[in-house]
C-alpha cells in the first residue's frame, strides 16, 4: 500500500513540474531479465525518474545510510523497498540482499 502512494505523488509531482522524453526505452532489457542501470544523479529526480520510467515493483534501489537518520526518506526508502548501504566501509548484507534480489530477476 506505501509503495502504490509513494508512486501516485511522485508521478503526480513529475508530471506537475517536468515535461519527461524518453530516447531509447526499446533497449531495456525485457521484463525477465535483470540488470542494472546508472543513473547522472544530478539532483533528488534522477532516483524518481527511474520507478517513474520502467514502472516496476523490482527495482532494486541504493539508499545512503545517512537517510536512515531522516524519517521522511527512511519512511520513502522503505516504501520503495530500498536497501540502506553504508558508503564508508564494506557492506557484505547490502550486498548479499542486492545480489538475492537480482537473482530474482530486479533491476538494480
């Protein structure tokens, strides 16, 4: 239920403040296949762009574990079914839950 009011706003925000086209969408990968894309991170849209763009549940999101401290993106991560990584040192359970999630077929 989150995630399906999360993606309301955020479709509801992007199509309210941006005007969004898209070149080469028939290059994603189907929906059976994972993998992963990269995104400029210019601003806090680029991460909304993605679940705006390929409208799927399985995206596999990377949070900042500095936005666990915040409860507003800590609710939102949540949300999207986000997984909190720690930048500074190595973080064998992100990476563990990233690699089972795209053994399931998630795009990360």
């Amino acid at each position: 239920m989150a995630y399906s009011i999360v993606m309301f706003m955020l479709r509801l925000i992007l199509r309210l403040i941006a005007r969004v086209t898209v070149y080469g969408m028939e290059k994603v990968p189907p929906n059976d296949t994972s993998f992963i894309a990269v995104t400029n991170h210019i601003g806090r849209l680029d991460i909304a762009l993605a679940y705006y763009l390929l409208d799927r549940k399985d995206i596999i999101m990377l949070v900042a574990e500095k936005y666990k401290e915040h409860a507003i993106s800590r609710i939102l991560a949540q949300a999207i079914n986000g997984i909190f990584v720690d930048r500074f040192n190595a973080d064998l359970n992100a990476m563990r839950e990233i690699l089972r999630r795209i053994k399931k077929g998630g795009y990360l």
